[in-house]
C-alpha cells in the first residue's frame, strides 16, 4: 500500500496496533506497576518505568519467538 504523506493514508490502522498489543495479563501487569506512580519521588518514578520497560520487553519477546 502506498503511503499518502498528506492524509496519513497507508499508515497502521488502529485495528493493525490492537492486534499486536501485548497480551491482557501484560497490560494488568503494567496498571499495577503504574498506579500512583505520579505520587512517587521522580528516582522511585525511573525505577517503576524501567519496569514497565523490561515487563513489556519481555512479553513482546515472549511473542515474536
């Protein structure tokens, strides 16, 4: 499909990003590492989105092999 750069046509679809999200129990794993983090200190805040970093790395390498 060609890419149309003024209307975005060609580009991913909403329907192509959802079937490719990560598994649900991934997702749960995130909101739970998530929630109150905005209360956290900022050096406890890096050490939650690293988390969520490595979390959502490995499912998604779970995934491709």
């Amino acid at each position: 499909m060609e890419h149309d750069e003024t209307t975005g046509a060609g580009a991913p679809s909403v329907a192509d990003a959802s079937a490719k999200e990560p598994a649900p129990s991934a997702v749960d794993d995130i909101e739970v590492l998530l929630e109150g983090v905005r209360d956290l200190p900022l050096r406890e805040q890096v050490v939650v989105f690293e988390q969520v970093h490595t979390t959502l790395t490995d499912r998604l390498s779970e995934r491709e092999a």
